[in-house]
C-alpha cells in the first residue's frame, strides 16, 4: 500500500500557507509604504502581542500568565522606544494564512483574500481609532529628554 498521497497533499498545502502568509505580509508592506510616505516614518503598523500597548507591570504579569498570546494590529512609532504601540484591532490568522479575521470595536471580520484584506484593512485605517493612533504616533518626539524638557518649567 502506497501512503505517499497525504505527504503530498500536506506538502501542497504547506507551499499553499507560505504564499499565503507572504501575501498578507506584502499587504501590510504595502499600507506601510503609504504611512512611512504621509508620516515621514514616525508611524508604522504592525501586528503583536497587544499587551505591548501596556505598561511594564502588566506586560509582566501577562508573560507569567498561562493565557494564549492575542494578536493585534497595532500602530507604533518606530523611532521612538519610549512610545507604547497604540492597539487598532484584534487579529487572528489561520496557519494556512488565510482567513484572517479583524476585531474592531464595531464589527468581526473574517478576510479570505487579498482583496477582502485590502478592503478591510482600508475601512479599520479610516477609521477615528486608527487615526488617532497614527496622529499620536506621528507627534510623539523620538527623543524622550526632548519631551521631558519642553514641560519642564524654565529658570
């Protein structure tokens, strides 16, 4: 008996996930590309672990917990280390790389292509949520002492 045909098809199908994989990380390259242009590269957004919008005590407690890491999809300002990433939407991604399914504060949204992604991804960047992320992003100083000393009462 020849057993070859489920090696071949999980074969297929992990080529299949890769390129999957590859093409929602080329989509958010792309949303990227747009917002390093409009931000002049104070804005970036990514996908992580969403207790990284949180303070050092309760990413803590986080790692110490037993609960499963939730994705979101978040904004950060990559020159600066002192800035939390701001959360936009909870994100899920199935291992095959489709479907990738948005949690916003209005709706669920399960994306099983690149053009649903786009789509998606399109009406979350629009909305006021995002847009405050990317604006507080886009302000916040990538020098902390610089933003100490512009509060700091003068002599």
């Amino acid at each position: 008996m020849d057993f070859s045909s489920p090696f071949e098809n999980g074969l297929r199908a992990a080529a299949t996930a890769v390129k999957n994989r590859e093409e929602v990380d080329r989509v958010f390259s792309q949303f990227n590309a747009s917002l390093e242009k409009l931000s002049g590269g104070t804005a970036e957004v990514f996908v992580g672990d969403e207790t990284m919008s949180k303070n050092a005590v309760v990413r803590a407690v986080s790692a110490l917990s037993n609960e499963p890491v939730k994705l979101a999809i978040m904004v950060r300002n990559p020159a600066s280390a002192s800035f939390l990433p701001r959360k936009v939407a909870g994100w899920r991604q199935s291992d095959q790389g489709y479907p990738c399914t948005i949690f916003s504060d209005t709706r669920v949204v399960a994306c099983d292509g690149t053009d649903t992604l786009v789509q998606e991804l399109s009406d979350l960047f629009s909305s006021a949520r995002a847009g405050e992320a990317i604006a507080a992003a886009m302000v916040h100083s990538s020098d902390p002492a610089g933003i100490a000393s512009s509060h700091s009462p003068t002599t």
